[in-house]
C-alpha cells in the first residue's frame, strides 16, 4: 500500500510566510558596518589595585587586580576585579586567574561605552578598509505581497464562510495585507476546499 503525503498543508487561521533567502539589494547598514571594520590597536595593562587593598585592609587574602585599556597610549576604559582566598575557592591559580578576567571584562565593557561616545564625535576616526560585499535583502519582496484581485476575493470568501467565527474573520480582515502572493493563493484555495 503506497500513503502519500502533503508535505505541506496550510492552515487557513494562521498563514505562514515564507522566507526566501534574496537577492540584490544593498543591506540598509551597510555604509555604518563598513564603518565598523577593521584592526584595531588596543593595550590592556594589568596593576595590582592597591587603592582596593588599602580600602579593604581589614580582609585577609584579597586579591585585587585595575586592568586599564589604552589606545595610542591613551586610557580609555578601566576595569577592577577582586575576590578572597578562602575554603570557598581555595586554589590559588584558579582565583588569581577568575580576578585577572574579572578585570579584563570589567575594563572591555567600560571601553565599548566609551568607544561608542567616540563614534559619534569627529575626533575618533575608523581605521579605512575597502568595503565587503553587500549584504543581500529581496528586492522584489514589495512585487510579491498580496495583490488586490486576490485580497478583495480573499475577504469575499472570509465573510461568507460559515465554518469560521467572527473573532478568526476580524484576525483574517486585519492580517489580510501581510500575505504574500503565494499564501494568498493557499488560502484562498483552502476556503474554497
């Protein structure tokens, strides 16, 4: 005995889109990653953060690390980590290793914020670098939506049918203009069906 299936079957209460990978349009960012692209310089310097052990001198076994990211020999974000050699961690690599990183992020994440505010100013320029090839979004995605021959009958046969309630018919009336061409025509032929 030979079952064919339908390897798809539309619901006619909840159209689905179909996404198609595009073609030739340029992507809208492109100009700003452009911007965005290329190497870039940095020195991250690691201290032991002696205002930190001073402050917390009362606490045995503080380890306590500034690591301060620079560009051109200029600061431009500083981060600190610290823990306590205790029962709780008391692998000596281990923790000196958790504090050095806790630095290190501490310091990256006050940098990216920083380099944002340089982004917007003309003082920080981004290194040049020759552009990628674009990004590529559908360019006739605007030819492929529902055309009005189809929309009209679709709501024609949305308000005569007698197997939906009026909440579903309200749902199809207002998600009308979203479908495609191609599911407006399933639709359609799942009401006629």
């Amino acid at each position: 005995m030979n079952t064919i299936y339908k390897t798809k079957v539309a619901s006619p209460y909840q159209p689905t889109r179909k996404t198609t990978p595009a073609v030739t349009k340029q992507h809208p960012a492109e100009a700003e990653i452009a911007k965005c692209m290329g190497a870039y310089d940095f020195t991250a310097v690691f201290e032991k953060d002696t205002h930190a052990k001073e402050m917390f001198k009362n606490i045995p076994n503080l380890i306590a690390f500034v690591c301060t990211i620079k560009r051109g020999g200029v600061a431009i974000g500083q981060g600190k980590g610290m823990s306590v050699l205790n029962q709780a961690n008391k692998y000596v690599e281990k923790t000196v290793q958790t504090v050095w990183n806790y630095a290190l992020i501490d310091a990256i994440s006050k940098t990216t914020r920083i380099l944002d505010s340089f982004h917007s100013t003309t003082d920080f320029k981004m290194p040049e670098v020759a552009p990628l090839p674009s990004y590529e979004i559908k360019d006739s995605y605007e030819s492929e939506m529902i055309t009005e021959k189809q929309r009209s009958y679709l709501l024609e046969l949305v308000n005569t049918s007698s197997i939906i309630s009026d909440e579903e018919k309200n749902h199809w009336s207002s998600t009308i203009d979203d479908l495609t061409k191609d599911e407006a025509s399933e639709a359609i032929q799942s009401f006629k069906n």
